[in-house]
C-alpha cells in the first residue's frame, strides 16, 4: 500500500573491474557524492538513502529521479541521499560535477552583493509598478514589461536564490500591489528552483507568480479587520477578474490557472470552483502557500498584525493537508528553514539577534549576530556558530527561544545589512581571538 516509483531497473548495477567502472572502495568513493535533498536534479540516480531502505516506501535499492514528483517523494523521507555521480552524468544531468554539487553555505550577503540586489529589485519593482498600471488602464506593452520582470527574477534566483528573496521580503513597509506580486514572483521562482523545475516551467510559475492578484486592480482592497459577507463576495471576484484579464494576452496564458485557482483549498472548501487535491493546478498550489507566507510576514495596509517566518511556517504546516498541499507545505519548510535567513531571534539569555547564516543538518542551530542585549542596550557580538556554543560552558544561554517579525524593538534587519553586517561580524570575531 506504500508509495512506490515506478522503476524498469530491479536492483542497482552492478559493478565490474572494466575500466571506467567501480572495482574498488575507494572508486566507489570517488562516484559517490552525498547531497542534501534540496539539491536533487531530475536525472540524478540516488545510489543510497540517510536510513534503512526498509523504512522507506521505496522498493528498488537505486533509481534516477525521472521527475519533480520523484523529487518530492525523495525530500518527503530524506534530509540527504548519495548519488552516483557515474549514473547521473551518464543519464544526462546538465553540467554534473562534484564541484558544482558541493554544499553551499546560505549566508546573507555582503554589503557590496545586497546593494547590488537591491538594484536589481527596484528596477524591477519599478517594471511591475509600470506593468499593473498598464495592465488596470489597458496600455500597451505589457506582456513585454511582464517578460522583463520575470528575467530578472529568474535570473537573479538563480545566482543567488536567498539573497534575492530576503531582499524581497526586506523591501516591505507598508506597501502596495506592486509590492506583494513582486515578492511573489521572486519566491515562487526561488521555490521553484529548489523544487528542480526546469527554466521553461520556473517562467512560468514566475509569471503566474506576479500576476496571480492582478484581479485586484479592478476591486476595492479589503479593510483591516473581519470582513463582511458581503466584502467576501467582492473579494473573492478577484481571481474570475484576473483570469479574464489573463486570458485577453496570449503571453498572460501561463498564469491563468494560478490567478483563477490560488485560492481554491486540498480540503475543497476554497473558491471559485471548490476544486479537491491535484486537481487543483500545481502552479497554484505553489503560489497559494507562497502568498499566504508573503502576507502574513509582510506589513500591508489591509493587516493588523504581522508575524515572525517561523511563525508563518507554523501556521502553513497546521493547514497542511487542509487549505494546503501537504507535501508542498513539507518542501516549503525545508526550503526556508526553520530559522531563515535576516530572522530576528531572541535567545534564552534575552539578547536579540540576526540570522546570517543557517545550518544546513542542524537547523535549529545558525550563525547569528547579536545586535541587542537583554537590556536593550547596542551590542555587535561578531558571529556566534549556536553549534558549536552548545557544548560551552554557557551553552543554554545561547539556545533561540523564539523569532521576531521584522521591525520589532524598532529593528529591521534591511538597517544592519546596508551597514554590512557580515563584514562587521567577522572583523569582530577576529578580534576575539
């Protein structure tokens, strides 16, 4: 009854003693790289799992990851896999090597690489900006302005993923349309990308991404509050608006099923059409847990209240399997982290501070900068690795006992990276040594 792949090969092959093959351990080494999920590509051939094959639904010892699904499947019972390097080149993963496929840190950036990103955002803000307001007046050459937009999204989620979505999530004050669909559109394609979707689906997912509101150009936004039955009704029109207005340009036809279906739910309680699990578009099923994390993280003008990410995750997971897709909702937390990157965290001592860095295997463990004391008073601490501190002297003190939403206390995180946080870390911890 368990989940199964449907492979042709039985068992993993063998090896013989020719030449370019495996006749030795330390050959077998050479083509075994480990991985963590995050980092599979269709095409790898997983070669051995972090655990037992019997306590996974898996019923041959070695396939190629054919699919996205596949992917899914694989991160749903793993946190890393060994891949044979061999096989993978073999079945044609584009530009397979060792050292592309080496373990990244994810660290925020320096202050040179976040004013550069920052560049890149606006210029494209300012595109959307332009694109909504063609799009709600019906001016031309918006499916030129919107093609712009989402090269330079994909183009910058795929040089640097993080740092473009912490950018977009920084970019937040209080804003408009433009604003949220922009950040859409960049963590779509982020998410996308470590999903494996290809560069022809991750267009159109982007695309879907910052178009997925665009009915609401033509109805009042909500107010701040409990709606109405009535401000309901309005609202929900949105997504038949934004799909009519999609499916006038031929080149908006790719996110027609995310406009008119991001708010459909797993459970088949959402609108318009109370669709029921997959049968909802997958490229909507994205973006509605997408955009649900970017609204409650983000301070619009229809909200009261904002939260921390972890916070936001937490609400995502509770709805899995219920407004949300499970599995998606699964890879999402993966995706992000517990603790994300530019976090605000408050340890067990009291003291407040950032997330530069995240721990890949143990997650509730990054590298922070601590800003604040528990007294409130300034502080620059360097870069403190909560790993290696948990076997100190002082170690429980060091622990997070929580996340703060952006702007608490009066901090942004956007403040201390323009000030080059890093830099100022790692001058700081070189003079403690």
């Amino acid at each position: 009854s368990g989940w199964c792949l449907d492979f042709s090969k039985k068992k993993a092959p063998k090896r013989s003693a020719k030449k370019g093959t495996c006749s030795s351990k330390s050959e077998l080494k050479n083509r075994k790289l480990k991985l963590n999920t995050s980092e599979l590509r269709i095409g790898m051939y997983v070669m051995e799992l972090d655990r037992p094959w019997l306590e996974t639904p898996f019923k041959v010892q070695g396939f190629r990851l054919r699919d996205r699904n596949d992917i899914a499947e694989v991160k749903k019972h793993c946190n890393y896999v060994y891949i044979d390097v061999h096989e993978s080149s073999r079945l044609g993963v584009s530009e397979f090597n060792q050292h592309n496929l080496k373990k990244k840190s994810h660290r925020l950036p320096d202050r040179e690489h976040w004013f550069s990103e920052q560049a890149v955002y606006q210029r494209a803000n300012k595109l959307t900006f332009e694109l909504l307001d063609n799009i709600a007046l019906g001016g031309p050459g918006i499916s030129k302005s919107a093609k712009k937009v989402v090269a330079s999204c994909i183009e910058s989620v795929l040089k640097n993923p993080y740092t473009m979505v912490l950018v977009a999530q920084m970019a937040k004050r209080g804003k408009a349309l433009e604003d949220h669909a922009m950040s859409c559109c960049v963590l779509s394609a982020a998410f996308g990308k470590y999903l494996g979707l290809d560069d022809k689906e991750l267009k159109k997912l982007a695309l879907g991404g910052l178009l997925h509101d665009v009915g609401m150009l033509k109805i009042n936004p909500p107010g701040i509050g409990k709606l109405t039955e009535e401000e309901k009704k309005a609202y929900r029109e949105h997504v038949i608006i934004g799909r009519n207005i999609l499916m006038a340009n031929e080149d908006f036809w790719p996110a027609v099923d995310v406009a008119y279906s991001h708010h459909e739910r797993i459970d088949g309680r959402g609108y318009p059409r109370g669709l029921v699990g997959e049968r909802i578009p997958y490229f909507a099923r994205i973006v509605a847990i997408v955009e649900t994390y970017e609204n409650l993280v983000s301070n619009h003008t229809y909200k009261e209240t904002v939260v921390s990410p972890t916070e936001a995750m937490a609400e995502l997971y509770r709805n899995r399997g219920k407004q949300f897709d499970r599995a998606l909702v699964e890879s999402f937390i993966r995706y992000m982290g517990l603790y994300p990157l530019g976090s605000l965290v408050q340890l067990v001592s009291g003291d407040i501070g950032i997330v530069v860095e995240k721990n890949p295997f143990y997650k509730r463990m990054p590298k922070v900068v601590l800003i604040r004391d528990s007294k409130g008073n300034e502080i620059r601490s360097g870069i403190i690795d909560l790993f290696h501190e948990k076997s100190g002297t002082n170690a429980s003190k060091y622990m997070i006992k929580k996340t703060l939403p952006n702007g608490s206390f009066g901090i942004y995180t956007e403040n201390y990276l323009e000030e080059g946080i890093i830099e100022v870390g790692k001058e700081e911890a070189q003079a403690l040594i």
